[in-house]
C-alpha cells in the first residue's frame, strides 16, 4: 500500500516523503506528510481563534 499525502500528494517511501513522478499503483492511503500537517494545525488553530473572537463578539453584543 502507497502512503500518500493529500495536499501535496508526496508519496512515504522508507520514512522519506518524496514526490511522486507517477501515480502510485495499487491501493492508495491518504494523510498528511509533517509539513502539510504541521499546516493543517496552524489552519485548525488560526479557525478556532477566529470562532473564539467571533463568539466574544456575540456575546458583547447580547
Ligand atoms: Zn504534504
């Protein structure tokens, strides 16, 4: 099975993530390679703040 990353769609071989010339064959399993999931958690966090700023304001204005 092909691990692969979904956002920059780099391929783990042996614990290294390279970039795929060609579309992996077979079965294909899609995560994050560490720096699109480091992104990802800036992403999460940077959402949640602006939830939590959005619910204060709510609440000001109540
Ligand atoms: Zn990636």
């Amino acid at each position: 099975m092909t691990i692969q990353c979904c956002m920059c769609h780099k391929i783990e071989v042996a614990g290294e993530w390279t970039q795929s010339a060609t579309t992996p064959n077979g079965l294909v399993s899609h995560t994050y390679c560490p720096v699109c999931y480091s992104r990802a958690q800036v992403a999460i966090r940077t959402e949640q703040a602006r939830a939590r700023a959005r619910h204060e304001l709510n609440l000001v204005g109540a």
